[in-house]
C-alpha cells in the first residue's frame, strides 16, 4: 500500500463522521407556534401576486432555532419565504415574522389548490439521554388553499376610519383601513365627511371625496383621505363614512384639532431592513424596509434600494409609494433578481414628504443554482453555508495532497 | 319693602341652585371616540401572553379636567352573554386606562391588556366607557379586531429508549411516553410525527430502520399494533388536544424494535412533531 493511498483512507472516515455530525437534527426544547396557520385565497386570478406576513412564536427563546423550509403539495412550486428555505430565529426572540409570497402562473387553470409550507425546526444543542433515544423537534405548518378563477371578483371590508390632528390650512387626514379579498384594487365608492363643532352639535362643513388611493388585492392597507377644509384652530367632531356604491359600509364620528402651522413635525424611521441571506441566480430577491411613521402626521412613503456588487452600484429598485398613518408602521418592500453569483450589498433608505432616513445595509449571498442543488442534497446548505465551504476546502486540500505524494511517489521510483 | 323683596330673591337663587336641573350646575357626561386597537390583526405568542395596545379620547364638554378616567373592556364581538366577569377565553375587563393628555375638552387615554395564548380566535370589540364626578358616560363606536389563530404545540423533549438487546422490543408500557401540549388558541390540534432522518436512529454500528421506531394514541396498546413512524409526516389517529390553561394535553406511546443484527453501540434519532 503507498503512503498517499494510506492517508487518503485515514481522511475518508474523518469526512464521513464530520458529515454525519452536521447531518444529525438536534432536539428543540420550547414549544412553537405559527398565527395564523393558514392562508386562504379564493378569488386568485392567473397571473396574480399575494403576499401574507405570518408570525412565528415561543414562549422560550433560550437558543438560536435554526428551520428548514419545505413546501408540499399542489400549490409548492407557487409559493416562496421571504427568508429563503432556511433561516435561523435569534436567541431572545420570542416573536419572529416571515412572509409567504406567492405568484400564480398565468397558464393555471381555473380551480381549488391545496398544499403546504413546513417549517422544521432544530437547535444547535440536541437532547441528550443515556443509552438510546429520540430527540424531539418541533414543526410549523402553514396550510395554504388557493382557488384561481377566471373572473373579476370586487371584495372587501373596511376595518376602521380614524383621523389626525392637522395643520391650519392644511387638509384634515382621515384614513380609512381596508382589507381587500378579491382579486381587483379595492376603495370605497366614496367617502362622506360631516365636520361639527366641538360639542358634536353645529354643523360646520359637509363633502364628498371619490377621489383616493387604493388597497392592492389579497392585503390590508390604509388609504388617505384628505379632506379640504377652512376651520380655524380648534378641537371638532368628524362623522366620517365610508360607501360602497349607495350603502354605508362603515362610519365613525371621530375627535380632532386643527393646531397651529408648524405643530405637527413629519418624522419617520426606517426600523429594520430585511431580505433572505442567500438566494440562487435568477431567484427574485424581497427588499423588506419595516417603516414606522414616528410623526404625528400622515404621509406617502417608499423604500428606495441601491444593490451594489464589488462595490459597484449594478441596480436601484424602489417599492410603490405606500400611504403611511401617523404612529403606524408598514413593510415597504421592492424585489431584485441577482443574474450572476457572488456577494451583494442591499442599501436602502425610506423617502417621504421631501425627507429620507438615514441608510441601513444587508448582504446576500448569491449562488450558482447547481451547486446549490448538490449542497441541498448533502443538507448542507443554508444555515451552514461555512460549513459547507469547509467540507469543500478539505475535499480540494485532500485531492492537492493526493496529487503531490503521487508525484513524490512516481519521482522516487 | 325692599328688604322682603332682597329675601326672596336670594331664596329664589338658592332654589335655582340647589334644585335638581337647575341651570347653573348641570354636568355633560363624557363620551368615549377615537376607539383604537394597536394591531388590527393580532397573532399570540406561543405559551404566554401578548400586550395588545388601546386607545381612545374622551370629550366632556365641561372641560377634559372634569373627567375621572376611562375604563375599556375587550370582548368577542359575537359573545352572547354580556362581557362583565373577566374570562380569558373571551372576555377581558374591566382594564382601567391611563391619561396620556388633556386640552380644552379633549383627553387622550391608553391602555395595555395582555392577551393570554389560548384566547378565542375570531373577531374581538374593543369598548371604553369614559367616567366623571357624575358617573359613567357614554361609550363611542366600538373598534374590531381580528385575534387569527395560533397554531402550537410542545411536546416533552426526549424518547429516552434505555438498552435493548439486538432484536429486542420495549415493553408496551408509559415508560416511552410523549406529553403533547396545545399552546396556542386553536379549539383542538391534531399532531403530525415524521422521523428528522431518513433513519430512525444512527448508532455507533449501523442505523435503524425508520419502521422499527412505532407510536400509538394508546400507550400500552402492543408495539405490532402500533403505527410505524415514517419520514413522511404523518397525522396519529386518537389524538386531538384542546386548548386552554389546563387539559390542555395529550400522549402519545412510543416503541423500538432493535434490529437483529448489524447495530452496535449506543444509537439517536430525531422524530419532528408538527400542529395542524
């Protein structure tokens, strides 16, 4: 036996051993929760987008929980997370988002589609136990059911009208929430506002709005009403509603100031910015800028996002301009399709009402979509992507060694 | 003369003073608006409670300075029985809320209620009932809510098999029991099991098949009968877990056949446990 076919053995159970520990799952000791557990669409038109924010939870969080994603059945080659197909929620955290999206094919036919999104979880320290024995590990599951129709379906509820305190001179701020379930934009046919003074009995001013944004289908979303007003500095009653066709389909008789021309400061911050670590070529990357209106005003806002390769700015991406309530927070998001492999920067601000916030970065590791299928297929993907290029470096490092002491070996005989 | 006339008018204001409805002292009750849960669509936290934010002004024409406080309640809106007796299943009073601000006839009120893990899905009110010297108010228009529902569970962490012989089976005993538990809010959760592996166990010599690993809803029932676990997830019959703050578990018996030949050593495995 030669010295290189020697070594070349003692390294092949070392190998096998490294890999077999990084392919043991590994126990979760705190309980685990998805709400809601399930995303019903029974309007979807082919060709439509849908996005629905799911919140992960333990009451527990002693330890970084590492999950692999898997999606099932008819509706899994439709279906995609923003945080990729694997992920990891931070130790500390009891409270974790993440966001389905789902695009539907244009060529689908019409019908009802059932599947899933698995979400198993596992934790860097497995249970231990003396003599044989089972680790226990927890999954979530979201159910998802779509139904395609070849129709145009108009359907919606309007969950609550509130309204700010303004600015003299400036249009009161109503907004009214809406949770759009058809597969058209949705907004009321019209809003009526009654302005009285402030012991709710003397009517002031009367107005019809129709002119208004619009909630995009399959979400929820605020939409700005502006209403003209000549009020001087004081406190009113609104009686605010809202109609679909002639029918009322919700009114409010709300409280508000007008204040003095400079009271009301627009601020805004951009809280966090997220987007999936690592993605294959061609895949469409989520920007995902989580905004908070810090201001006591209502203003439009969007995430603009510089991607950056080598220190290159190769793309800027923006997301729609989204209206955004005084106090509320809202995910402004815009979408990127890496088309070579490698290491990019996501940097972003938010824009609005003549301002921006300061800058927040993230990376994405972008890979050739082959050798992320045969990393996958040793489970070594993802979460373990170091590990991974590890097992890679050895196997070079091994073959280098092979070659040399085969060298070595032909040069002494 | 004129001294009669100066008495009855002073007796005339007293009346006017102290006899019920009279002009002078007469009291507007405040009325709650602005009613406002903070999210709109709420989502639990697993095994714990969640901080669910309100908010409402309170107008009293007397001046904000005449009001005594604020009082909300948060309650399934299809509750048949009015929400009085607190019940953390669907009915959260009374939570009394803080002042934030008072102007002219405007005070600005907020509360926190903590959500407990089990609460009824489905929609949920929010009222406030503003208070002064006078007594309760009047309440606004109510704010909904939607509570989604919480799909949970946590199940005892180890299978602690001990040794077994080459060939050998567990008895069917309690001793390999999993305690499942419903920490969410949905009614029942039914438990899916599938082996983390393509095995059920690697030992220091060989794996064992993922078939030798079994469960069952019934813990002694005998380990043939059992169900051989799968690396496909698979729903356990019998086995449906309500929710609440107690009887909130379900077990589920487990067993191991140790294959005759080419295992040594000690041997792990996964098994993933999933709600639906």
């Amino acid at each position: 036996m030669t010295e290189t076919s020697t070594k070349q053995k003692r390294a092949v159970p070392f190998l096998f051993a490294l890999s077999i520990f990084m392919l043991t799952a590994s126990a979760c000791f705190a309980g685990l929760g998805i709400s809601p557990s399930q995303i019903i669409a029974p309007n979807l038109s082919k060709g439509s987008h849908l996005e629905k924010t799911f919140i992960l939870s333990r009451s527990d969080p002693v330890e970084d929980l590492y999950f692999k994603v898997t999606m099932e059945g008819a509706t899994k080659d439709w279906t995609t997370l923003d945080k990729g197909t694997e992920f990891f929620m931070p130790k500390g955290q009891q409270r974790f988002p993440i966001t389905v999206i789902a695009n539907i094919p244009k060529d689908a036919a019409n019908g009802q589609y059932k599947g899933g999104i698995r979400l198993d979880s596992s934790s860097k320290n497995p249970g231990t136990s003396s003599g044989n024995g089972a680790s226990v590990s927890l999954s979530a599951l979201i159910q998802t059911d779509f139904t395609i129709t070849g129709e145009q379906i108009l359907e919606y509820n309007i969950l609550s009208i509130g309204i700010q305190n303004s600015e003299e001179g400036s249009p009161l701020a109503a907004s009214i929430t809406l949770n759009n379930t058809g597969n058209v934009e949705a907004r009321p046919t019209k809003v009526h506002a009654e302005v009285f003074d402030k012991f709710n009995t003397k009517l002031l001013e009367s107005q019809d709005i129709a002119q208004m944004g619009s909630v995009k289908p399959f979400s929820t979303g605020d939409i700005a009403i502006p209403i003209q007003t000549k009020l001087g500095i004081g406190q009113y009653w609104a009686r605010i509603s809202a109609y679909r066709d002639e029918t009322v389909q919700k009114e409010e008789n709300l409280v508000f100031e007008i204040v003095p021309v400079g009271s009301l400061q627009k601020t805004g911050n951009l809280k966090d910015l997220i987007c999936a670590k690592t993605a294959a070529i061609g895949e469409t990357i989520k920007i995902n800028g989580v905004f908070e209106n810090t201001g006591l005003s209502d203003y439009s806002a969007k995430l603009v996002a510089e991607i950056y390769k080598n220190d290159k700015l190769i793309k800027l991406v923006e997301s729609d301009l989204a209206d955004v309530t005084a106090g509320k927070t809202e995910n402004l998001s815009a979408y990127f399709a890496p088309e070579e492999p490698g290491e990019y920067t996501v940097k972003a601000h938010v824009a609005y009402s003549g301002k921006k916030t300061p800058e927040k970065e993230t990376q994405v590791l972008v890979r050739n979509a082959v050798l992320l299928a045969s990393l996958a297929s040793f489970g070594l993907s993802g979460f373990m992507p170091w590990a991974a290029i590890f097992i890679l470096f050895l196997i070079v490092v091994i073959i280098i060694m092979a070659v040399i002491f085969k060298k070595r070996n032909t040069n002494k005989t | 003369m004129a001294i009669t006339i100066k008495e009855i008018t002073m007796i005339g204001l007293a009346l006017l003073f102290i006899l019920p409805g009279g002009p002078v002292f007469a009291n507007d009750l405040p009325v709650s608006s602005n009613v406002d849960i903070v999210p709109a669509a709420i989502d639990l936290t697993e095994a714990t409670v969640t901080h669910v934010a309100v908010t409402a002004t309170v107008t009293d024409t007397d001046g904000c300075a005449d009001i005594t406080g604020a009082t909300a309640k948060l309650f399934r809106t299809d509750l048949t029985s009015d929400c009085v007796a607190p019940n953390p299943n669907n009915c959260l009073a009374p939570v009394a809320m803080t002042l934030v601000a008072c102007s002219d006839t405007i005070a600005t009120y907020a509360g926190d209620i903590e959500v407990q893990y089990y609460a009824d899905p489905g929609t949920w009110s929010l009222h406030v009932i503003p208070s002064d010297v006078s007594g309760s108010g009047t309440a606004g228009d109510d704010d909904t809510a939607v509570i989604n529902t919480l799909t949970a569970l946590n199940a005892t962490s180890l299978i602690a098999y001990g040794e077994l012989a080459l060939g050998g089976v567990t008895p069917d005993t309690t001793a390999y029991d999993t305690i499942v538990t419903n920490t969410g809010n949905q009614t029942t959760i039914g438990v899916q099991v599938k082996s983390g592996n393509e095995t059920a166990m690697v030992c220091t010599t060989g794996t064992i098949p993922v078939g030798n690993e079994k469960y069952d809803a019934v813990s002694t029932a005998p380990y043939a009968s059992k169900t051989a676990l799968t690396v496909s997830p698979v729903t356990v019959a019998g086995v449906s877990v309500p929710k609440g703050a107690s009887g909130n578990t379900a077990t589920i018996g487990w067993g191991l056949q140790m294959p005759a030949h080419g295992v040594g050593g000690s041997c792990s495995g996964t098994v993933v446990f999933t709600a639906i």
